[in-house]
C-alpha cells in the first residue's frame, strides 16, 4: 500500500508523516531525496549549473540559498528546476518503492508536491493535512522562514481547496499534536493497518 502525505507549506505533513516513522513505517520525504540529487548527481549539477549560472554551487555542493531566490521569484526559474529533478524524484521514490514490496506492505511517502508534480497516480492513498492560513505561516515564522518567503512558496503550490477535492483522506491540523496524532492512528484504523 503506497500513501502520500501531502500539503500546502506548514500544514504540518512532516509532523504527520514522523507519526509513521515513530510506529516503524518507511517514510520516503521527496525533498530529502531531491536535496540528495542535487548533492550527488553531477548530471543535474551540469544542468543546474547551466540554467542557473555557477554561483549555483559552492565548492561542489548546492548554494540552496541562492537557488531557492532564484526559483521561489521566479516561476519560469521554478519550472526549469522542477524539470531537471522531479523526474528523478519520482523515479528515485518508484525504484525504492519496487524494492520495499517484498518486505514492507505499508509504504508513506512525503511531498508537498503531489498534485503540483503530477504525482497522485502512483499512490493508493493520498492524505492532505490542511491548517488555517495563519496557523501555517506562524509555524514557518517560528522555523526561521520569513513572511516573504512564505508567500511566495505559497503561491508555486495549488490552493488548498483544489486539494481537498483531489484527496483521498483529508486531516486538520489546527489543534494539538496529541490531536494530528490521533488522526493518524485514525488513518491507521480506517486502512485495516490497526
């Protein structure tokens, strides 16, 4: 059973999807194996490098900093980098999923672009963790993002209500942990996993 955790910035899916891993669940997380990519890939290096200029990386690692102004302001800089990893993301995420099946009968997979990259196909289940806007945007505060940065990620992702219309379970997150936590286990229930 493959399920997608899915949600607009600070919805608080990495909450719900440490859930999973804390019960012994996989939990595959899109931008730790894009942020991987990025790394260790020379090809996407070349490709980086040659949409974006040199300053792009660092001594051979990734200047996140300055990739993230340059794609978050930019919907055209967004695309061309959204091209050059998401097809290795999702075949990274489809290549571990092949070689979990033997062993594993639950698999999470983390990402907040599920629609946006066009990936709800391959998953049995997609589960969208909603919040209010402003619960979300002082979560990011909290984390160091400013109010700017906040807006404009907001802006490359789909509304939250086209969202809603598209999932499969829907979990909202402006209560408690104690509160997201018993939906998960509820998520549990409903799947026959509990």
């Amino acid at each position: 059973m493959k399920i997608a955790v899915t949600g607009n910035i600070g919805s608080g899916k990495s909450v719900f999807s440490s859930f999973a891993e804390n019960n012994g669940f996989i939990v595959l997380k899109a931008d730790d194996i894009s942020k991987e990519i990025l790394n260790k890939d020379s090809e996407v290096r070349e490709e980086i490098i040659k949409a974006f200029g040199k300053q792009s990386f660092i001594n051979n690692k990734p200047d996140i900093k300055f990739l993230a102004q340059k794609v978050f302001s930019d919907p055209v800089s967004l695309n061309k980098i959204e091209l050059i990893l998401h097809p290795r993301v999702i075949k990274s995420i489809n290549d571990t999923i092949k070689s979990l099946e033997s062993e594993k009968k639950i698999v999470f997979v983390e990402s907040a672009l599920i629609y946006e990259a066009d990936m709800e196909k391959m998953f049995d289940y997609v589960v969208l963790i909603i919040s209010e806007r402003n619960n979300r945007l002082q979560r990011k505060l909290n984390s160091g993002i400013s109010e700017e940065d906040f807006n404009k990620r907001e802006s490359n992702q789909i509304p939250e209500d086209e969202k809603r219309k598209r999932a499969d379970f829907i979990f909202a997150n402006d209560g408690s942990i104690d509160d997201l936590h018993s939906k998960f286990n509820l998520l549990l229930i409903t799947l026959g996993v509990r």
